[in-house]
C-alpha cells in the first residue's frame, strides 16, 4: 500500500492519462482509390505525428498501399477500405504507389 497517498495519485493520474496523450497526439488522414489512382495524390501531414490514414478503395478490383520509405504494403480489396498506421514522420516526402497499377496509382506524404 502507498503510504504517500497525493504521490501515488499524482502516478495513477499519469499512468490513466498517459493513453488519452497519445491519442491526442495521433493525425487522421484518409486516401481513396478510384480508377486505379490515389485521390489526393499529394496528402499534407504534420510532422512528429503518428498518423491514421484510411484508404478507401472505390474500384471493384483490389489494390495495394505499398511504399518503400514508410515500410508498409497492404492490400485493400475492392469496395473496402483498410487503416494504416504510419510515423511520426520527420519533416519530407514519402511516396507511395499500388503495386496492381503502377502506372496511375502513385502518390506522396509530405510531412511538414
């Protein structure tokens, strides 16, 4: 038992607020799929940000969110939509693109 009752309270209330600050400190950003492209293909994010970024796929056919400098590949099947988790991202651009079609579904996050 804590016999420094206001030090203890003072540790439970860190500890019981510790997952409120860290939701707090969480972006949510959202991409669509649509005819096999990225929509916005630029996506503008805050830096040192953990970021939700949604991806929406509108296409009948399946896709993928996959980059290189963030270290994800996911598939969104069609008609559905996925969550990713990325960052905090340092301060650049981070491109990203759907393996299924390379040649329209490009894009980029830039944490500013």
């Amino acid at each position: 038992m804590c016999r420094l009752i206001p030090t203890c309270l003072a540790l439970l209330g860190l500890a019981l607020g510790a997952p409120a600050a860290s939701a707090a400190d969480q972006y949510e950003a959202s991409l669509v799929i649509q005819g096999h492209r990225f929509q916005p293909a630029e996506l503008v994010v805050p830096a040192g940000r953990k970021i939700k970024l949604t991806v929406v796929n509108r296409d009948a056919t399946a896709e993928e969110f996959e980059s290189y400098e963030l270290n994800r590949e996911k598939v969104v099947a069609g008609g559905s939509s996925i969550v990713v988790y990325i960052g905090p991202l340092r301060p650049g651009t981070y491109p990203f693109f759907g393996e299924f079609h390379m040649e329209t579904a490009k894009g980029k996050i830039i944490a500013e």
